[in-house]
C-alpha cells in the first residue's frame, strides 16, 4: 500500500457520496415537476457505486515462451475506493392525481406526478452526508497518523 492510498480511498468515498447527494437534492427539488423537457414527469434518479480497482497486469506465456494472454486476477488488484458507476432514472409509475385546472393535466383531468417520497429520499440524503462524513473523519486520522509519524522520525 503505497503512502497516498488512504487519501485515494476517502477522496474517492467523498467524490461519490457528493455525487449521490446532488441526485438525491436533485429528486427532492423536483418531487412536484409535472412536465419536464421530454414531456413527462420528472423522473426519480438513483446512483449505482462501483469499487475502482487498479489491475495489475501480468502477462502469462505460452509453451513456446511467446506473449499470449494478459491475467487478471482478482488476487493482482489493489482496491482505489469508490466511483459511481452511473446515475439510473427509476421506471415506477408516476402518481396520478384528478386536477383538472392544472395545464398538464390529461384528457381525463388527471397529472402525472413524479413517484418521489421526499420522506425516504431525506433519509437517503442524511445517510449520504453521514458517509461523505465517515470518508472526511477517515482523511483526517490518516492525516494525523502521517503527521505523528513524521514526529517521531525528526526526533
């Protein structure tokens, strides 16, 4: 493990969590959007995390000594942190409510809403901020581990 790799790790837990927290702020502002620019309601929006691993590439040879494949062992890789994968739109109905007044109500009368609980998407957001939080505590003890360290070894 090399010196920086624990800064790697929490910059990278604090780059996905503020990833996530901007989706999750994003369905909160837009629980009441009716009509958005591709016509419908405004659809919840969730993130998919991935684990960043740097792979050792080790090529293995043939009988004959030439270069053949490239292994990649789970066993050669060294863990980087976490990324986002990619931001997924949710396919669940929307909410139908009887406005009639209202301008992008349908033939019937009826809006479509966006399917968002701003209860469970507050709770998703505490719990994003709470880990972008851990990932903040976890830089600052590798920080004070590194500056102890560097104490002991001037004295």
């Amino acid at each position: 493990m090399g010196f920086f790799d624990g800064y790697d790790i929490a910059t990278s837990g604090m780059s996905a969590q503020r990833t996530r927290i901007n989706i999750v702020s994003a369905n909160i502002a837009n629980a009441q959007t009716t009509h958005t620019k591709d016509g419908g309601p405004y659809k919840k929006q969730s993130v998919v995390f991935q684990e960043l691993l740097l792979n050792t590439m080790k090529p293995t040879k043939t009988n004959n000594d030439t270069l053949n494949v490239y292994s990649n062992t789970h066993s050669n890789s060294n863990l980087r942190g976490v990324g986002v994968k990619s931001i997924v739109e949710d396919n669940a109905k929307s909410i139908m409510k009887f406005e009639p007044s209202h301008p992008d109500a349908n033939k019937d009368g009826y809006v479509a809403y966006p399917n968002i609980n701003p209860v469970i998407e507050m709770v998703d957001l505490i719990e994003a901020m709470r880990s972008y939080e851990a990932n903040v505590a976890t830089f600052n003890t590798h920080k004070n581990i590194d500056s102890k360290t560097l104490d002991i070894l001037k004295a």
